[in-house]
C-alpha cells in the first residue's frame, strides 16, 4: 500500500492510464496494484523540483493499523486497507491547509532516528493520516472542498488519442495539440 504527498513542485501523476496535474498538497492513496509514476512537469532542476514523500506499507503493517480504529467508525478504513486495485480504488485528495505535510514531516522523523517507541509512533501517525484522509474525502463527498478529479483534459490518455485516430484519421491535430492533453512534453508524447 502506498500514499503519496506532493511536498513541493509541479508535475504529473500517472495512475492506470489517466494523467492527473500534481501541485503542491495533493496526496494520494494507492492499493496494492495500481500502477502509476510521477513527472516532474520541468526537465531541469533550475527551473523547479518536484518532491512527493512516498510512505509504503506492508499487510502486516496494515493490519496493525487496523487494531488502533474505533469498529464503527473505522470501517471504512478498514475495508480500505484490506482490499486491493482494482476491488479497492486509489483515491485522490488536495490538502490545502497543509496537514498532511506535518504528518509526513513526523513520519519521516520518526523513521529516520529510529528512537525507542519509533515503530508505535509510526503506526499512531499513520492512524491520525489515514483518519484525516478520510475526513477529508467526506468533506470532498459534502461538497465543502474539491476533489481533485481525474484529469479531464479533452482525450485523457494517449490510449484515447491512438483509439480517436483510428476512429477519426480525417481529424487528426498536431503531436504538440495531443501532447499538451495528456501533459507531456511533444518529445515526450
């Protein structure tokens, strides 16, 4: 299992097959068996980085994670962490007042000095994390923050493109058109 934070920069996510823009504050929640990559929408570093704090887990782990909710409330967390892509589907949030980057800055902390208790603590933020995420989807469901929403650019994929070619040759536009769509560089597409 994995969850993802952009911390700083722009970019691109690549989830199966859609093409998601990435800013700062966008977190991720991928179940094992998704695929998917990051790019950084500028090649050179002069021009800005992108920084996403990747934290993965493993079943064990996330059955330890499982112990620490409430059996009401927690269902969902629960369901979330036990089943896998596509049954469980990755999801996709902004934090706009920067919660999550405190909770990846304790993480990384934690992980890094290894102190006594280290492995408890991990798991008690891990459990804040996933709570918060998950406040954060209701409120997106309520209407009170947007959810980011799959890229919704004109053709979503390159797969879309190579399927509309085939369908349309007659309409067919330029590389630098289709690559814009699917937010990649021409020489990239």
């Amino acid at each position: 299992i994995e969850i993802n934070y952009v911390s700083e920069g722009r970019g691109f996510h690549y989830i199966e097959g859609n093409t998601i823009p990435v800013i700062k504050g966008d977190i991720f929640y991928l179940p094992v068996g998704v695929s998917h990559v990051f790019r950084a929408s500028t090649p050179t570093r002069k021009e800005g980085r992108l920084i996403v704090y990747n934290c993965l887990f493993d079943d064990q782990f996330a059955a330890r994670l499982i112990t620490g909710f409430d059996s009401a409330e927690g269902h969902g967390l629960t369901r979330m962490l036990t089943r896998s892509f596509p049954e469980q589907s990755w999801l996709h949030l902004n934090d706009r007042e920067g919660v999550f980057q405190l909770y990846f800055d304790r993480l990384l902390e934690e992980f890094q000095q290894c102190r006594a208790g280290y492995k408890t603590m991990l798991q008690a933020e891990m459990i804040k994390l996933l709570i918060e995420m998950d406040r954060l989807s209701q409120q997106s469901i309520e209407g009170r923050y947007r959810r980011n929403p799959i890229h919704n650019r004109p053709y979503g994929s390159i797969d879309h493109i190579a399927e509309r070619i085939k369908q349309q040759p007659s309409e067919v536009l330029s590389a630098h058109h289709y690559a814009a769509a699917v937010g990649l560089s021409e020489r990239h597409f």
